[in-house]
C-alpha cells in the first residue's frame, strides 16, 4: 500500500494525499517511509535534509516502464542532487549519468558509473574537464558552440583519440516556466540554431578528430506539458529529414525537464508523456537518450527546520527557522513555491484561527524567505518540512553568512543513513589561509 493514513487530510496538505510520495501523516505525525520524521530531526539536528529510497526508485522505474517499447538510455541530471548515495543508487538500478562539470564526473568516477552510460553537457567546458571526460571514455560531449566544437577536436587531436560528440540543439521553443530556467529559447546561451548545426554537418571534414554521433535538445526545466517537447522533436526530425545522406547519427537526446508537483501543478504522468512522443521518437530511428533530474528526486527529498521565534510587527507575523536561503535559494531565487507542514499537525485547528506568516530564515537579506503568508501552525522549537526539496536543494546551497550546510540523510523502510554530515566551523574555513598566522 502507498501510504497508511488513519486520520482524513486536512484540506491545506492536499500535497500528501497523492502518489508522488513516500511523506506520510501517521497519527497526525509525519512520516518519510516508516520512520517519524520527528526523530529524525532530533537525532541529526537541524536544518536537515531527509530523502526517501522508495520515492527515488519509483520515479525512475516509472520512467523506465514508460518508455521501455523503445529502450532508452537513462541518464539521471547529477546537478538535480548530486550526493554520492543517491547516485550509486540510481547507477546501480541501470541509470547513467548526464553531466555538466568536472566535479560531477568526479563523482561519477567515485561511484563507478560505466563511462559509456555518461553524458557531458556544458557551455563552458574548460580544457581540463575536456582532457578528462576524453580519458574516461564517456559516451559522448554534448557541443553547445563551434569554438568549443574546435576545441574539443583539438584535444582529441592532442590525445590522438577520435571523440564522439553530440551537437545540441536551440529548437527556439517556449516552454511555460520560470524565465531562468527556460534553455531552448534563442535568446538563451544554450545550444546552437539549426543553420549552424546543418553548416557543422556540410564542414565536418573540418573536424577529423570527432565522430559526430547524435543530436541534443533540452528545452528548459520543470516543464508540466508536453507540446513544447513535441514541437521541439518536430523540428529536429525535419533537421534529420535533411542530414539524411550527410550524417552517421546514432542517438537523439530529448533532455530532462519534466514537471513536478509543487502546489497546484497538474503535470503529466511519464506514461502521459512517452504516449506522446514515442510515435516521433520512432519515426527519428535512432538511439533516444533521456536526462530526468526533478521528476525523479524532487519529491524524494524534503527540508526540516526548527522554529527559533515567532515576531510580531504591526504589519507582519514571522514565523523564524533556523533554514535559509544559502540551505535553500529556490524561493529567494526564483519566488517558487514550496509547502510547508509542521511535523506534528493538530487536525481540530481551524485556518480562521491562524494568522498568515512569512517563513524566513536567519540569512540578512530580505529575499531569506521559504514561504509567504502561509496558514500554518508554528510554535517555538516545533518543527516544519518544506516539501519537494529533492532537487534544486541542497545542490544549490551555500555556506553564505558563513552557516554551516545541512546533514542529508536517506530513509530506507526502518533504517536510515546519514549520507551527509552536517558541516563543521573548521570545514568553513578549512581551504583559506590566514596571512597573520600561517600554518
């Protein structure tokens, strides 16, 4: 059974009462799997970041089992939640890897990932990252620029390796989401536009030292509809109609950029989804390639935090948590939205008895909030979740204000494992080097 539940959801966690996750209310104490989140809190300490095993491998298998007539490759997004347990989890179940840094590909390493289950994205490869990915054997580069096209070819010269690349794609397709998270526009730094692809394919000869092997899109992230990626896949198999005698293709990579939910979203399903486009995705002939990130560790993750104070002004109440924006920027970044639960709810309390409050943290900028004029019941040294913190959170956090990062721990049934620890004063400082005193 998906969840136990014993006692009705009240009408503002209508979040819970849907199969996305394994974040449960048991007696009016919210559960991740079969632990109470409560203990987890006062075990680990706060801010803390607590994941659900079972959550993380249902979305990837949906997303398996979805696609599975046509067999992709899998390539789970690292820069969703690059922790070293989650990527060994999904490694291990059959997933690869997409990409965009040095340091992602040194996780990679660390968690033997087969290089040939690897994608390497990035406008900004350096040649170091460059160097590195080649020695490894990854699958292939995703190219965004003829410069780095020209680079990469000089590398590969230099290693005397030939190096198979893929050539991304800036469809110029709108895509109804957050303005910064928006890539397949060309107004965008992603990419490059049909011409140039066409022109890549006429001047390969240029290129002696790469095997032009596939065609990349990625048109954006937490996208919940599917016709932006159809009119994106439309266009690429007109591309594909006319590099018919010019190309050697292998693989096409429709991206990641699959919606969750996060309030009132209504996103597809990822069967909704691949009904859509495998009939294009079969037309194409080739290899399809898959980078999921959100929709499979979103709501596998969630946010604990403990409040400090609560502070009245004339204008305002403010509910104050010892969670910032530097444990997580997304709503200061992007005003996105995030439901918050207490841990321990009383169901008989009534939303006409709670004043609306502003969640902030301890961060000085007015922008450190996690939410705004919520309904919520808060109490100092209680405890509040904010939900779908699987991806995008920790990630992006930060040590700004000099705060420590938050532990990250997985829950698997009964058993819980710290997969993070917590940061100590020392490791805030551990790199600089103190000029007055030096050791």
């Amino acid at each position: 059974m998906w969840f136990h539940q014993e006692n009705p959801l009240p009408e503002s966690f209508p979040h819970l009462n849907c199969k996305m996750h394994y974040f449960i209310f048991i007696k009016n104490q919210l559960y991740c799997e079969d632990l109470k989140v409560y203990d987890l809190a006062k075990e680990f300490g706060t801010p803390l970041y607590v994941y659900s095993k079972k959550t993380i491998l249902d979305h990837f298998f949906k997303i398996k089992r979805a696609f599975s007539s046509i067999k992709p490759i899998i390539c789970y997004s690292v820069k969703a939640n690059s922790n070293l347990s989650i990527l060994k989890l999904l490694v291990k179940h059959g997933s690869g890897l997409d990409i965009v840094s040095g340091g992602e590909l040194y996780r990679a390493k660390i968690i033997g990932c087969p290089p040939k289950r690897i994608v390497y994205a990035s406008v900004g490869k350096t040649d170091e990252e460059i160097k590195d990915g080649v020695k490894y054997g990854i699958l292939m580069f995703n190219v965004e620029s003829l410069a780095e096209l020209e680079k990469i070819d000089n590398i590969a010269n230099r290693l005397r390796r030939k190096v198979d690349i893929g050539l991304r794609i800036n469809p110029d397709i709108e895509s109804k989401t957050h303005e910064y998270i928006v890539t397949g526009k060309k107004e965008s730094k992603f990419g490059m536009d049909f011409h140039t692809i066409e022109s890549v394919f006429i001047n390969r000869v240029n290129y002696p030292n790469l095997n032009i092997v596939g065609l990349h899109i990625h048109i954006g992230s937490q996208i919940t509809q599917a016709a932006p990626f159809i009119k994106a896949i439309k266009k690429v198999l007109n591309l594909l109609k006319k590099l018919e005698k010019k190309s050697s293709l292998k693989y096409f990579n429709i991206g990641g950029g699959l919606g969750i939910t996060y309030d009132k979203e209504k996103p597809q399903t990822a069967k909704d989804f691949a009904r859509r486009v495998i009939p294009l995705l079969k037309e194409c002939g080739l290899k399809i390639i898959l980078e999921p990130g959100r929709f499979i560790v979103g709501n596998a993750g969630i946010l604990v935090t403990k409040v400090l104070y609560l502070k009245d002004t004339p204008k305002k109440r403010f509910i104050i948590v010892d969670a910032g924006m530097n444990d997580l920027i997304r709503p200061a970044l992007y005003n996105a939205y995030h439901r918050i639960v207490p841990l321990c709810r009383n169901v008989k309390l009534k939303r006409k008895s709670l004043k609306p409050a502003d969640i902030v943290g301890p961060i000085c900028e007015t922008s450190d909030f996690l939410g705004k004029d919520r309904f919520i019941e808060a109490r100092e040294n209680s405890y509040l979740a904010v939900l779908g913190c699987g991806a995008y959170g920790f990630t992006m956090s930060s040590n700004y204000n000099s705060r420590r990062r938050a532990a990250e721990v997985l829950v698997d049934g009964k058993k819980v494992y710290l997969i993070r620890k917590r940061e100590s004063y020392k490791d805030l400082v551990d790199k600089e080097i103190n000029l007055l005193n030096p050791r």
